[in-house]
C-alpha cells in the first residue's frame, strides 16, 4: 500500500531498565513498517470496516537503555513505538493525521509517511497499565520548540513497504511485527508472500 495518507533495533525496556517515564523528549522518527489492510475490533456492537495502518516508531537519542551493570549505554537509545489507521488527511480527527502534522507542520513531505524518516519531533509519553504491567505510549507528537537542536539519529532509519518488500529488513523485524503484517487481509497473492515463498519461479535471492 501507499504511506501517503493524502492518497489513501531497538525496544523500549530490556530486564534492567526501567519503563520510560512520562513526560515529553526529544525524539526522531527512526521506522515506519507498512502493516497492510487489517480487520478491526467491532466497536459498542457496530463493526468497523478494515483499514490500512502503520507502525512508527521514535527514537529519544537523549535517553538509553542500561546495560548489565546499570550503566547508560549510548549506542541504544530507547525507542517508542504505536500501530496506528492510516487515515485520508482530510480526516483532521484521526490519530495518524494529528501525527503527521505534529512532524511536519508545514507540509513538506506531501502527507507521505515513507519520507518521514529522521523528521524530528518533541515526544509526549505516558504510562498506561496493561495486565498488571506498564508501558510507555504514545501521548502526543508536536514540533521541536523553536531554537531546540535534537541529535541525530543513532540507529539506521528503516521503511518497510508490502509493495516493495526489503526481506532482508522483515526477516529483521520482530516476530510479532511479522505476525501483523502477515496476517493483513491483502497478505495473500502478495509481493510479500511471493518473496517469502521464493517468488513464482524459485529465483528470487531471499
């Protein structure tokens, strides 16, 4: 599919760290994984229709994980991540809409989330409880304060297409990420499933 809403490794804890804590960082957009057409949860008893969606996913360059000692190691920076609809931008409500303009204000990448990579940002996280644990979320995504400098990237920044796919990045991915993306209801007759089961004529290099 296309990431253009107008046309339509790392983690966030090891053993070790602790969940990130809420409040607002500096951050940069360091992946954005197409997840295809998906099914959604009936809502208050009224089905939805599929949607496309995404997965991005922040990089706070100024805040890293700990090592076995307890140590900042400063070759990984936490990462922040949500699978959000992608959504037309006419649809000023959406979450995927309100991201987008949060990262370009000035609509320089054309509503195009495969250009994303690297567009700095100022990150709000909270925490939320799931099943006894917390988590660090996505709060909100707004533009840089005037004047603010937010270092570069650390860690390559990644797009993953189902139109185009990267095997060697998927094969990358982790196993439930690659469970989402193959379960998307278009997964089936796919440049993906072709490339993962050798393409038609057994010659593709994956």
């Amino acid at each position: 599919m296309s990431l253009n809403a107008k046309k339509i490794k790392g983690n966030t804890k090891s053993n070790n760290t602790p969940v990130l804590a809420a409040g607002n960082y500096p951050a940069r957009v360091v992946q954005v994984i197409d997840l295809g057409l998906q099914n959604r949860p009936a809502w208050k008893g009224q089905e939805k229709p599929p949607c496309n969606q995404v997965w991005v996913t922040y990089e706070l360059p100024t805040e890293f994980m700990l090592d076995e000692d307890g140590n900042e190691d400063d070759t990984r920076p936490r990462w922040v991540s949500e699978k959000m609809n992608l959504f037309s931008m006419s649809q000023e409500n959406a979450t995927s809409t309100k991201r987008l303009k949060g990262l370009d204000p000035n609509d320089t990448l054309d509503g195009d989330w495969s250009r994303a990579i690297g567009m700095p940002c100022t990150l709000t996280v909270v925490n939320k409880e799931y099943k006894g644990n917390t988590y660090a979320n996505v709060g909100g995504v707004t533009p840089p304060m005037k004047g603010m400098i937010i270092p570069d990237l650390i860690n390559e920044g990644k797009v993953f297409m189902l139109d185009e796919p990267d095997m060697e990045m998927f094969n990358d991915l982790p196993d439930f990420l690659k469970d989402m993306i193959t379960a998307n209801i278009e997964f089936k007759g796919s440049p993906l499933e072709q490339a993962m089961l050798g393409g038609d004529d057994g010659d593709r290099p994956y």
